[in-house]
C-alpha cells in the first residue's frame, strides 16, 4: 500500500518547559520534539480546550477553580508556546453572552502509532485531535523485536520530515492468550532497545496491548457526559476485552485484566485449542467461525453467504452473535458499565443478527437500566490510530496509563 496522508500551580516552576516556538504551530512545524513539560494545571487547562472543541477563559476557571489572575497566566503560556489561539465568539448558556473561545492547535504535534497483527504492521499518524494524517503499512521478514523496533524508526524518519512527532507507541496482543505470532515479537521488546530506540531518536517507545489502546482511545476523553464506566469487547482472531471503572483502564496486577474469551457461553459448542468447549473464543473469534465453515475465505464471506440463505453459514453466525451477546451480558453484571462498546469484527458479526445477541443478552442480565451500545466498523487503521492515540493520552495525562 503505498503511504499517503490522510485527510493548581507551583511557584517558580516554569509552566511550559522546551516549549514550541511562538508562532510556529500555524505553520505545522516538522521534525521529532517530545511533548513539553507541563505544570500540571497548564496541562489540565489545555487537555479541557482540547476535549471541549474549544472553551472560553471563564468556564476554563470554572471547571478548574482557578482564578482569573491565575488562569490569565496559563492561557497567555499556552498562547505563546503555540498552544492555544483565540477564535471567534459563541453564546454560552452559562453567562447567556457571548464569549471569546480559545481553540487548540491540534496540528502542534502529531503521535506515531503502530499495530502489529501476525507478521504485519500497520502504522498511523495522529494529530493532537486523534485525526490520522499518515498511514502506512509493512511486513516484517523476521521474528526479530530489532527489526520491529528499527522499523519504528524509519516510520518516524519519514513522517518527521513533514510533521512534528512527540512520541512512538507499538502496541499489538500483549496481554492475550492465544495463537497470534505477533504476541512473543511484541513481548520481546524490552527494556534495553526502548531505551535504545530512545537515545536514537531522542522520543520515548510505548509498547503496550492493543485492546488497550484501543479501549483508551474509546474511553478517553469519548465516554459521555456523566459516563464513567465502560466494557469494549473486540472480535477478531483473538477476542480482546477492555474493561474501564471510575473512568480508570482496570489493568489488574499483572497488567493482564480482561481474559474473558474463553468463558463458556454455548452448553454444545466446538471445542477451543486450550480444551474449553462452548466458549466465546470457541464460537465467535474469527479463527473459529472460518474452521466451522470448510473452504470459506474470510467471515465477509461467510456473512454474504448467510444472507444469501447458506444454513450453514447463518448457523455458525448465529451462534457466535448468541455467544457473544450472553458473554456481554456476564460482563454487564459484572461491571454494570454505563456504555458497552463493540468493535473488532463485531459489526460482520452481528449483520442481520443483532436480534440474537440482544436476545442473549438480555437473558443473561440480571435487572439494570437501559446501557448504551455502540457497535462500530473497524479495520486495521483504527488499531494503528489507537496506538498513536495511546503515545498522545500518555503525554496529555501520564497517570492513568
């Protein structure tokens, strides 16, 4: 595929350290800069302009409980370092008047992310407003975690030449258990070349799982108004699951939280490589629809057939949309999320089927209120944009990640 770009304060404590050039911003700088040290009220004020779409000086204070001497200083920082730009006026039911906004630059700095699926990666680049402005993708010859890692570098080589880059993330199936070749080359990422990748390029390299990314990247900052709490499940050849509480990732003690795909979710189901029978991974990973239907090429296939009035087909879709709706419902109970989000091949899944999962779902729930659903389309790209959103949230917010 050939590249192509994509459409409270502590005195004496400098607010922006290594900062951008004054003015440089509009003119989308290039190069590799790692994001600049922020106080951290600097940085919550302008992680609010940006999640906002654009806020105005008062209700910044407000939602800060700074006051307007202190809050002047921060914006008048962020104005200079290239930041923050004032635009325009909206009438803001708060005041009733209308107020001058403050916009951020979101082509100040842009995040490099890239996903690894078996020998493949697939690379995103990502402005400050999680646009992707780059993609690519490559294959790799070897198992080595050097070649992964040297790729990286020359990814960044190239989108530096046009862009300004502030951090490298990899993310791939980390924290799976599963049949993924990709799972021991991103595992044998160590310390020794991040670090080296590091002094190299002079930018930090996160490796991380991808449902991770990705259930970062849907929970921070998109959760709702008054949402806080969230359950993604992922389909693929592997099932991923990210779980979100207290609008905080829930990573669990070994960093391995979200095992979920092979609890058992159909009584005479096939039986799973680890010896499980009847489990999610069993009748709904795309490895095992694929198994379940001889000669068939891809679950698109399979879905067109069922459509078209294949028995088999329809069966074997069937199944794995009434499989995945009743592992939805136990995390549900589990979690009473405010918002379940489906992604992955979820939405191939669940074509023309979606009665069967709200069926098992709604049978396997034990009471509760109404919870939003969201069930997305999604291809390689996304997962490449949720790593290089993953580098972007960890330099906006370091803490939860």
């Amino acid at each position: 595929m050939p590249r192509r770009p994509a459409g409270p304060g502590a005195r004496g404590r400098p607010a922006i350290v290594a900062a951008m050039n004054q003015g440089g911003a509009a003119a989308r700088p290039n190069g590799i800069a790692r994001w600049p040290e922020m106080h951290p009220t600097t940085q919550a004020a302008f992680n609010r302009v940006l999640w906002s779409g654009g806020l105005p000086r008062t209700e910044i204070a407000r939602k800060l409980g700074l006051s307007r001497t202190r809050l002047t200083a921060i914006t008048r920082d962020l104005e200079e370092a290239g930041f923050l730009v004032e635009g325009g006026r909206e009438q803001r039911s708060t005041t009733g008047r209308p107020a001058e906004m403050l916009h951020a630059v979101t082509t100040a700095y842009q995040f490099l992310g890239l996903h690894l699926h078996g020998a493949s990666v697939t690379a995103a680049l990502v402005d400050l407003d999680g646009r992707v402005v780059w993609e690519d993708d490559a294959a790799l010859g070897t198992d080595s975690p050097e070649e992964l890692v040297e790729l990286a570098g020359r990814m960044l080589r190239e989108v530096s030449e046009a862009f300004r880059v502030a951090a490298v993330t990899i993310c791939g199936p980390l924290a799976r258990v599963g049949l993924d070749s990709a799972a021991a080359r991103i595992r044998a990422i160590d310390d020794s070349l991040r670090d080296r990748f590091e002094v190299e390029w002079g930018l930090p390299l996160w490796v991380d799982d991808d449902v991770i990314a990705l259930t970062a990247f849907e929970q921070w900052p998109r959760l709702g108004e008054g949402q806080d709490s969230m359950v993604l499940i992922s389909v693929g050849e592997e099932i991923g699951f990210g779980l979100v509480t207290h609008l905080a990732i829930m990573r669990g003690a070994r960093r391995a939280a979200g095992r979920f795909d092979h609890i058992p979710v159909v009584a005479d189901g096939p039986e799973c490589p680890l010896g499980h029978r009847g489990c999610l991974w069993s009748v709904c990973s795309t490895t095992a629809v694929l198994h379940a239907v001889p000669g068939a090429g891809s679950l698109s296939e399979i879905a067109e057939r069922a459509d078209s009035g294949d028995p088999l087909c329809a069966a074997v879709l069937e199944r794995a949309a009434t499989g995945l709706g009743t592992a939805a419902g136990h995390l549900v109970n589990l979690l009473d999320p405010h918002k379940l989000v489906l992604t992955g091949e979820s939405h191939t899944v669940l074509r023309n089927r979606q009665s069967a999962f709200d069926s098992a779902l709604a049978i396997t729930r034990l009471g509760g209120g109404e919870i939003e659903i969201d069930l997305q389309e999604f291809d390689f790209v996304e997962w490449a944009r949720a790593a290089a959103a993953l580098g972007l949230y960890r330099c906006l917010a370091p803490e939860p990640f």
